[in-house]
C-alpha cells in the first residue's frame, strides 16, 4: 500500500493549532500523525489523498495567527503507526482519579483507576481535549448497572472507562477495522469482558430502540449531526448523550439539532477551543 508523507510546520507552533490541524486532516482520510515540533507528520494512502482538498482546508484554517506551510513526498512501505508505537504518549492524569498511560510506561499511579493502552495512535488515548473532556465528565458520574453505548470507540478508553465504572454492558463500534482491534486488544489489556466491539456505522444500531442509559459519541460534527437521530432512538427516556469531537463555533449548530430531537443540554465543558455537550433525553421526546 502505497502512502504519503506529509510534513506541516507551524509557526509559531501552537499545540491546539496542531490538534486542530490533525482534525481536520483526519476527516480527509490521514491514518496516522507523529509530532516533533514545530512539524506535525501526517500519512495519508496515496489513492485518496487529494491536494486541493488540503489546501482549501489550510486557506480557511481558524487560527490565523498560525501560519501553516507543507510539504509532500512518497513515504516507504511500512507500518506509519511504527513511530508511535515505539514511543507511545506520555501518562495522562486526571486528579487523583484517573491515569491513562500507554504499555511501554511504568508510571506508577496513585490514582483511584488506571487505564492501559495499546499505544497505537494519539487521538483517543485520553491527550486529545475531546477524550480527556468525556473522561473527566465519566468521572463524575454513578454508572453502576449501566447500559453503555460508545460511538466511534477508536481506542476503546471511553467505553473501558464505564466498564472500571461500574457498566453492566457496554457495545462499541467504529467504521475503522484497526480502531476495532484495537479496542479489543485494549479490553483484553485492562482485564475488561463486557464490551461487545462492531465494525460499521450508525447502521449497525438499526433493530435496537431505547437501549442505552448513556451514549458517548466522540466524533466530528457532521456525524454528529447526522448520527444523533440514531442515538435519541436508542437512548432510554431520561438517558443520557455525551458528544464531543467539535470546536466551540459548533455548539449552538449542535444544540438545535439536539433539542429539536427532544434532548435538553444539561453540561458544556471547554478546552482549548474544543467543546463537549452532555444532554439528556426527555420522557417526551423520540422513542
């Protein structure tokens, strides 16, 4: 398989520039990033990588202030994800409740759980603002019993993290086949056998209907937006829906689309210009 090496410098370099930036060029098809500042490294396969698509995407980027400029070339056939894995990413924690830390860390934690990671990519393990956002807000919350729906699972920590909660079960599924091995090398990692994986979209929530106490959905906003009705469907009345994977400038885009399927914003949290949404599903809204 064939792959381009795409190197972006940053300047000045800008840590949520960089996230963003990865975003954006995930949602074009890039498989895998490596950082080493002020460049952000990103893979792409060479059948769908397409040029413009990229430029137009950096001559309407949001931060201005950040200047972006790039370079491409033919990458060697190999594993992109080989970089990262060798390295991993650094320890994350939460308070005193939570560290996230990849297999090649010994980090002793003192903290209440401890989630472990087959560090295959970045997005997911807990660094990203979204994950570290939904994470925070699982902390909080009573999910002893809980049925557990999380939507594009990537690594699987949103929905392992329900499990060390207290989840009676929980069904994950992601249109990526990698995001789905992962997640069960992952479960099988933390010791974790309630989580069901599937390969596939929303689709794959087509015969199930007020399911779920609680839906997580860590996704960009046009699959939010388009997914959410399925997500109301399978929601219990007075369930709950966290999303997340968007920017502050989409919330009021995606509350609308919320309360006109009968959920009530009840949390937003912020970080870093992304957003995270918790709302709840009415007694009177969509069954």
């Amino acid at each position: 398989m064939k792959y381009v090496e795409v190197i972006f410098q940053l300047n000045p370099w800008n840590e949520a520039a960089s996230d963003i930036l990865a975003a954006f060029c995930g949602d074009m098809g890039f498989e895998t990033f490596v950082t080493e500042e002020p460049f952000l490294k990103g893979y792409i396969q060479k059948s769908v990588f397409d040029e413009q698509q990229l430029r137009d995407t950096l001559e309407f980027f949001p931060m201005p202030e950040v200047a972006i400029t790039y370079s491409t070339a033919d990458a060697e056939d190999k594993d992109w994800n080989e970089e990262w894995e060798k390295n991993g990413f650094e320890p994350i924690i939460i308070g005193s409740e939570l560290t996230v830390q990849g297999t090649g860390h010994d980090c002793p934690s003192n903290t209440r759980y401890e989630i472990l990671l087959d560090p295959k990519m970045a997005f997911g393990t807990g660094s990203h603002e979204t994950t570290y956002m939904i994470l925070e807000q699982l902390l909080t919350m009573d999910l002893n019993g809980k049925e557990v729906l999380d939507a594009g699972c990537g690594t699987g920590v949103l929905g392992i993290m329900t499990a060390l909660k207290g989840a009676a079960s929980v069904m994950a599924y992601d249109i990526d086949e990698w995001s789905v091995n992962n997640t069960r090398t992952n479960c099988a990692l933390n010791h974790v056998e309630n989580i069901i994986v599937h390969e596939g979209d929303a689709s794959v929530l087509q015969n199930l209907e007020n399911r779920f106490d609680l839906v997580l959905a860590n996704i960009n906003r046009n699959i939010l937006l388009a997914d959410m009705p399925h997500f109301v469907r399978v929601l219990k009345n007075g369930g709950q829906l966290i999303l997340s994977g968007f920017y502050t400038e989409d919330v009021a885009q995606l509350v609308e689309a919320a309360q006109a399927l009968g959920l009530e914003k009840v949390l937003q949290k912020e970080r870093n210009g992304w957003a995270c949404l918790l709302l709840v599903k009415q007694n009177s809204g969509l069954a």
